[in-house]
C-alpha cells in the first residue's frame, strides 16, 4: 500500500490522517465541509509541532508527513488513485452505504474499502457494492495516534487476501491488529457501552459523583480513564447512537440510560461542546 484516503476529517479521521501519514504513507483527507478540513489541518500541524517538541520526530520527519497530507471538499479525487479508503463519517448506517457506493464507484478495482464503525455491520455496507470481497470494517480507537489497538471486523464476504492487508497495514502504523467475527458492537464497543452506560445509571441514582464513580473504576478497575470521562471524550451523541443502534439488535441491557438521552437533547455533547459529564470550560464536573 502507498496511498491511504480517509473519508471524514472529524476527531477519528483526523487521527487517523495523523498516524498514516507519519508512518509514511502518502494521505488524502475528504470532507465535505471545507471548515472541517480547516480544523484537521491545524490539529495535524499542532500534533507534529508536540511530537518534534518531544523528540518523537526530528524536524525533517515532521514536515515530510506534513507534506505527505492532501486535503480535499471531492470523494472522487480522494478516492482516485487509492490501495485503502477508510470511512470515518457519522455513525449513521444510510450515511455510510451512500459514502461506500460512491467510494464503490470511483476508487480502483484493487482498493480495499474499510469502515471505522464501532457498532456497525460491515457486511451490510459492503453488500451495496460490487466488492464485498474488499470491504472490511477497521476499528480505530481515540486518540488514534495513542491507542494501540484496530479491531479488524470481517463481513460475510471479506477475503482472507484483505484480510492479510489490513493486519500489515495496521502493523506499519505500529498497531496491534485483533481479528473479530462480525456481531453487533464486536467486542471492545459491546463491552465499553455496558460500562458506560452502568455509570451513567449510577450517576442518575446517586450512588456517587461523576468524579469518584470514574475514580473508582480508574483505580478499582486499573482501567487508565473513567467510564463518563471517556464518553465525554468520544461525544455523547457518538455514544448515543451506539446505544440506540445495540439496543436495536442486542436487546434490553442497552438501553440508553436517560441521563444520556437527555444530556443529547441539551446539547451537552461532551469534550466537544465544552461540557458533558464533565464541564471543560471550567474544568470542573458538570
């Protein structure tokens, strides 16, 4: 693989953009929103200005990944030219099959066609092209750059040659690669919705403060970020729609605590927005 494209410059996609292009691959970001591409361009610069700062990039390795970054408002010239598209739009099923169709239609015959979902059903995406064989669903975690784990999700139709690709490209970025069997929330997002949203129950009776509930797991669990910190951190309406899609095809033990429902409907979407469970503009808990 040479040319990586990456559909969506939101916080995975950027992150995502990040690590493919410091590991030397030559980048494409699309978004149809060109304030959007604004915003992924100044955290890729800030990114690359802390890792030289830190001594994890000489000064030269920083601006040659810089320069590896196009950007584009046009899925036809992402898609042109590509070996792998990864999708990282909305969690939204009906958006993700309309992106794959077009992706379907403009990338190369050989290119893999791959999902970041964490919820949802790579073979039902990949049904509406004429590749399934190619179609594979790569679960990165936030912050990308930091986290060491893909979950690579095969659809019905997936082919162990894709399968075979997407382990070494995770390889290159430096990842650990887990292969999972496609089922509603594969595994990591099966597990962490439940926690999370136990936390949130929690929460909403009493039982402790945002701030001691997430310290008692950090510190109980040795898990490194709490439950409501990191919901905050993935947004809350990321996580609802999880919810609501798991609890679609799972059944009753996911259904969204109201808390989250109503926290949504405020506009309180976590870090994003400046205050979820936690208020980040005070720095206090919400």
């Amino acid at each position: 693989m040479e040319k990586i494209s990456v559909i969506g410059s939101g916080t995975m996609g950027r992150g995502i953009v990040y690590s493919c292009a410091i590991a030397g691959f030559s980048t494409v970001v699309q978004d149809i929103s060109q304030n959007s591409l604004e915003t992924c361009r100044t955290y890729i610069d800030k990114q690359l200005h802390r890792a030289v700062e830190k001594g994890q990039l000489s000064q030269e390795e920083a601006k040659a990944a810089k320069d590896r970054i196009q950007y584009t408002t046009s899925i036809e010239e992402a898609a042109n030219g590509t070996d792998l598209v990864i999708e990282a739009v909305l969690e939204l099923m009906d958006l993700k099959i309309e992106v794959f169709k077009q992706l379907d239609q403009f990338a190369p015959p050989h290119a893999i066609l791959a999902t970041n979902t964490s919820t949802m059903s790579p073979t039902e995406i990949a049904a509406q092209t004429s590749r399934p064989d190619r179609c594979i669903a790569l679960h990165f975690f936030n912050p990308v750059p930091k986290m060491k784990l893909i979950e690579v999700i095969c659809g019905l139709e997936t082919s162990e040659e894709t399968i075979d690709q997407c382990f070494e490209f995770g390889k290159s970025l430096g990842k650990e690669c887990v292969k999972i069997n496609e089922y509603p929330g594969f595994a990591v997002s099966r597990m962490n919705c439940l926690i999370g949203n136990e936390a949130m129950n929690m929460v909403m009776e009493g039982v402790g403060s945002v701030e001691d509930i997430d310290k008692a797991i950090k510190l109980g669990l040795n898990h490194p970020m709490g439950p409501l910190e990191l919901a905050d951190l993935v947004g809350l309406d990321t996580r609802l729609r999880n919810m609501e899609y798991l609890h679609k095809t799972l059944g009753e033990k996911y259904r969204p605590c109201p808390i989250l429902v109503k926290y949504v409907k405020a506009g309180r979407l976590g870090k994003k927005s400046g205050r979820g469970f936690y208020n980040y503009t005070e720095q206090g808990e919400a």
